[in-house]
C-alpha cells in the first residue's frame, strides 16, 4: 500500500511540475483532412488569447546554409519591426539538439516559432507541443505548423515573421 501511494506521489509531483514549467498537455491532431471554412465573420465573438506566452519570436533554425541564413535575417528585421524578442537556436542538422531547443521553446512559454525541421518526422510530436501551447508555429517546408511556406529567403522570413508578429499582436495584445 505504501509503494501504491508513492508511486501517485511522485505522478502527482510530475504532473504539477509539467503545468508550471509550461509544458504543452497532449491536444488534437489537427486538421488530417480538406476543411472549407465558411467567410471570416467580423461580428463573430473574439477568441481568447493564450495565457501567460511571451512576446518572443524563435527560430529553430536546421543548420547554416545560405538559405536559412536569408530566413534568419527576415525573420529578425521583422521581429525588430514589431519590437519582439527575436532568438535563434540553431541545431547544426542535430535532430536532438533540434528537439531540445523546441522543447526549451515551450517550457519558456514563447509566444511564435518559426522551424525549419532537421527530421520532421521525429520533431513532429514536439512541435505539436507548441501548437497545443497556444504559441504560433510556422514551418519552412514541412509540417505540423498554423502556417507553412516554402520561398526565396528574405521574403520566406519577412513573410513568416508578418505572420508570427500578427499573432503576438492580435492573439497576445502584444
């Protein structure tokens, strides 16, 4: 009986220190198929917005390519624009490291991330953490993100940084 009741202990313990650090609890799938959606009703009432993100853009970065650096440099100017913290963790093509860095993004409660996926497929259930957060996630390339974009560089980060400093605006009153 008493091992039964330590073993609940130590799930309590876990459980409350996973809703204080921030940690995303599991969510739906999303979308798996085509949706139409009906015309954006101005009238409609207002969503809420998450609770406690930071106004922060990160940008899980894959490696250092030139391309990526253009995504970088759109992203931070237009993180600049829009007086957001703007952060780079690059995993330097380490899915491990990509996967910590994403991690780290959700227990700090970052408000947008923007990834390009080392390994989409075994980031995916971290990046899906994020979303269920409430933070904005965009992807370069592949999926899960809110949004996904595939373009020249600057206009690849300009474009996703509009967007995530969009959110921050409207949906953190940043």
């Amino acid at each position: 009986m008493s091992r039964i009741l330590g073993v609940v202990a130590v799930l309590v313990a876990v459980s409350t220190a996973m809703a204080h650090t921030g940690i995303a609890q599991e969510g739906p799938p999303g979308m798996t198929r085509h949706v139409v959606f009906a015309p954006f009703d101005p009238n409609a009432p207002a969503c809420s917005r998450p609770a406690g993100l930071r106004k922060a853009l990160t940008f899980a970065q894959d490696n250092g390519r030139k391309f990526m650096q253009g995504v970088a440099r759109g992203l931070e100017l237009a993180a600049k624009d829009r007086g957001l913290t703007y952060e780079v963790d690059q995993a330097n093509n380490d899915p491990i490291a990509m996967m910590e860095g994403v991690r780290k993004f959700v227990s700090s409660q970052g408000g947008a991330l923007v990834i390009s996926p080392v390994d989409s497929q075994s980031i995916s259930p971290v990046i899906k953490q994020a979303i269920w957060s409430g933070a904005y996630v965009g992807s370069v390339v592949p999926p899960p993100a809110v949004s996904l974009l595939n373009a020249p560089q600057y206009l690849t980060g300009k474009v996703l940084g509009d967007e995530a400093a969009g959110y921050i605006k409207t949906r953190l009153k940043g």
